[in-house]
C-alpha cells in the first residue's frame, strides 16, 4: 500500500475508512522528517503491515488533524484504530514506528 497524504478535509474519512492507520506529521523545513520519509514508504510496502493504511499529514498546514493526534513535536507518528487514536510519538527511530504499527494488531 503506499502512502496518502491527507489533509484536515479528509483526515478523519480517511481513519474510518480503515480499520489500523499510522500517521506521519511532518512540515517542509523539517529535516529529520525528510530522513525518515524513505523508511515510511519502505513501511508502507512491508507485507507485515499490509493491512494497515499509511497516511503523511503537513502538520503546519492541517491544524484539525495535528489536534486530534496531539503532535508536540516533528517528527510525529500517531496510531489509529478507526478513528480512536491509540498511541503517538514523536520520534525518528525506526524501531519505535515499527513497535507503534505492531502495537495495532
């Protein structure tokens, strides 16, 4: 699957239109998200998360869906089932993006 950027019009359509979504919040001059953009396409084309939904949302530009995730920091990586946020963090290691997806099963 790969990834959809989202904006606040559709981010919550979006969620429920799924069952498992990972989020990543990002702006343009953030260089760590850049670094990390390459591993979440790789994620969103891993066959362990094949049934999860990968979604990239401008943190600066969507004010609605950085609220609904509680995004404190960039990068932001935010777990959802349906529409319920289950956990978010920011971080750019790989390992605890991984453990969040896990954590959806």
């Amino acid at each position: 699957m790969s990834v959809i950027k989202a904006t606040d019009a559709d981010f919550e359509s979006a969620l429920r239109s799924h069952s498992k979504t990972v989020v990543k919040y990002y702006a343009d001059w953030c260089g760590s998200c850049k670094l990390i953009a390459p591993k979440f396409r790789r994620f969103s084309d891993d066959e362990r998360f094949a049934g999860v939904q990968f979604l990239e949302v401008n943190a600066e530009e969507n004010e609605l869906s950085r609220k609904l995730a509680g995004v404190n920091n960039l990068p932001f990586f935010a777990v959802f089932k349906g529409d319920q946020l289950v956990e978010g963090a920011a971080t750019n290691k790989e390992e605890a993006i991984i453990s969040m997806i896990e954590n959806l099963n």
